[in-house]
C-alpha cells in the first residue's frame, strides 16, 4: 500500500500503464466520494437544490440559477486544486516511462486552471433567456472555443498517459518499472 501512496506523493520515478490506472481510477473514486458525500456535509453541493416555489416570479428563478451555476463553478475549482498535486504526480510519473519531463501535462493542467478560474469568474459566459423573463448564464464564445481546446488535449493526454507503451529499460528518469 505504501507504493500505491507514493504514486500520489512526489514527482521522481516511473509509472506504468497499470498502476496509471489504477491510481487515476482511485483519485475519480476518493473525488466522486469527495463531491457526493464530504460537500453536502460541509453544506456544499456540485448540485443543487432548487425548491421552487409556485409563486417565485422569473427573476428569482433566474437568481437561483445564476447563484447555482457561479457555486458550482467555485466548487469545482477548489476541487480541481484539491486533486491537482496528486493528479498531477500520477501524471508527471507516466510522461517519465516514456522519457518525458511531462511539462504536456504542465500546460495542460494550467490551461484547466484558467479555464476553471475563468469559469468561476463567470468570464467568457453569456446569458441565454430561457423564456418568461428567465435568463441564465450559458458559455459564450470564448469559453466554448478554450473548452474544446482543452477537450482536445485531454484526449492527446490520455492516449499518451494511459495507451502507449513506455520506454524499455532505463532511462534519465529511473528503471524500467517493468524491469525491461
């Protein structure tokens, strides 16, 4: 159990394909555990609770949802800075058996940060009125265009990350983890 910590602990070594995934399959399980369970204790929700009332008018519909979305939006950034070191060393390990400093994964976990920031900021979003006076924030242009960017590259990463096969033997990063 103390290697399968130290996946999650530092940025020196090797990973390869099977303890990748099997560490990125615990952190999206302790994460979904995280979001479903710990949040609603601590009184927050990535989903929210809506109780309308029958006589709220189109405006406090609108409120509602608008204060939903910038909380889920702030939630999910502090999540994201939660999970990114531990993420981020799974990752950097991986880039490493294939004789990568990793500095893919960097960029990539940057350009999530803004994109997480700008989210939560509400910049890049637009307002789509919904019908009866009822406007909702919904991603603008901008955010439409940095979300498939970074789409794209989440699946770049992930071919790299968790399909091809590392660097046989050792290389400037440590010993081949499959003893090659």
């Amino acid at each position: 159990m103390g290697n399968l910590i130290g996946n999650f602990t530092g940025f020196d070594g090797r990973l390869n394909r099977q303890p990748f995934w099997i560490s990125g399959i615990i952190l999206a399980v302790v994460s979904i555990v995280v979001s479903l369970l710990v949040l609603p204790v601590l009184g927050l929700s990535i989903m929210p609770n809506f109780n309308f009332d029958t006589s709220a008018s189109a405006a406090d519909i609108a409120a509602m949802v608008n204060a939903a979305q910038s909380r889920g939006a702030w939630i999910g950034l502090v999540l994201f800075l939660v999970f990114l070191y531990p993420s981020a060393a799974i990752c950097i390990k991986r880039r490493h058996d294939r004789n990568s400093s990793g500095l893919d994964v960097w960029i990539y976990f940057g350009i999530a940060l803004v994109y997480q920031l700008l989210t939560a900021l509400g910049i890049g979003m637009t307002t789509a009125d919904m019908g009866n006076g009822v406007v909702i924030p919904v991603p603008g242009p901008i955010s439409m265009v940095f979300g498939l960017v970074l789409g794209i590259y989440a699946i770049y990463l992930l071919v790299v990350l968790g399909f091809l096969k590392g660097t046989a033997g050792a290389n400037q990063y440590g010993p081949d983890p499959l003893g090659g």
